[in-house]
C-alpha cells in the first residue's frame, strides 16, 4: 500500500480561461484518487473539454477517447465514509445513476450543493483559480448544457509530492 504523507496537488490548464489548482484527498477517497492520478500520468485528459456546465452547479469534463475501468463509489450511500462536503470548488466523480459506474469524467463544484452530499465521491477541492471557475460557469451554453464554443482542457498535471499511487481498483 502506498503511504501518503502529502496530500498530491493537480493544475488544470484551461485554454484562454488560465489555471485552476485542486488539492485531492486520499484519505476521503483513496481509490478515486488513485484513479485520477494515474488517468492525468496516462495524459487521459490532455485537449478533452469541460462539455457540461450549469452556472451556479457545476462545470463537468473528463470525456476521453480510451475505454477506462468503472471505479466503486466512494461516498456514504454507498458504504463508504466520506465527509467531504460539495462547497464551492470541491472536485467530485460524475456517474449514471448507479454508485458504481465513475470512470474519469469528474465535477468541480461552482456554488454549494449540499444535495450531492453522501451521493458522489468528493475527492479534492480547489486552492486557486477560482476566477477561471467562474469564467467558464458562465459561458454561453445550449439546452442540453453544452458549451456553445469548446472550453477546452489544455492539460492536467499532478504533483504527487513523490507518492507512487498504486493502480485503481476497478468495480
């Protein structure tokens, strides 16, 4: 088992928006984490887009190309003790209706949604950027709540402060 003394730290780069900084937590939601690490060492999510945003919810990205492996839902509906709320700039798994069923696309949190709490795998939250997550909460958006001009995701790297995160457990 990998010891994590240090809490990794990821920087989204979001094409003409800048950067966003999100502090994950293993100890809230170690397997989700590990998911996530090794989906940016993969480069998974380089030139993938933010393709759902609800200003004053959520902005949502992840959609990749590559098959990836379903993960158990780590929140407490689920089984699984995980107090970390859904404030503002909390980073979170998005899933179907069933717990089990979180691959790699993933939320940030744009205003407090206390409704998530205890139903979706919070993993992380925000230490800077919080002017680029309210740029793009406020893009122009269709019905369906997709971005009327891509919000494209330039890369995401992770510092893991030298932890080696074993692979994720697949559900």
């Amino acid at each position: 088992m990998e010891t994590v003394t240090e809490n990794a730290v990821v920087t989204i780069e979001v094409e003409g928006f800048g950067n966003m900084v999100i502090e994950l937590f293993f100890d809230k939601a170690p397997n989700t984490v590990r998911n996530f690490v090794h989906l940016i060492q993969d480069g998974y999510f380089d030139g993938s887009t933010f393709h759902r945003v609800i200003e004053n919810f959520m902005i949502q990205g992840g959609s990749g190309s590559k098959e990836v492996c379903a993960i158990k839902g780590e929140f407490t509906s689920n089984g699984f003790e995980n107090n970390l709320l859904h404030e503002r700039g909390v980073i979170s798994m998005a899933r179907t209706s069933y717990p089990n069923t979180a691959t790699s696309q993933f939320f940030i949190v744009h205003k407090n949604s206390s409704h998530l709490d205890g139903k979706y795998a919070a993993f992380g939250k925000m230490i800077s950027g919080f002017a680029v997550l309210d740029a793009i909460a406020t893009v122009a958006t269709n019905r369906s709540d997709a971005p009327l001009a891509s919000v494209i995701i330039t890369k995401i790297t992770v510092d893991t402060k030298g932890v080696t995160y074993l692979t994720p457990i697949c559900a």
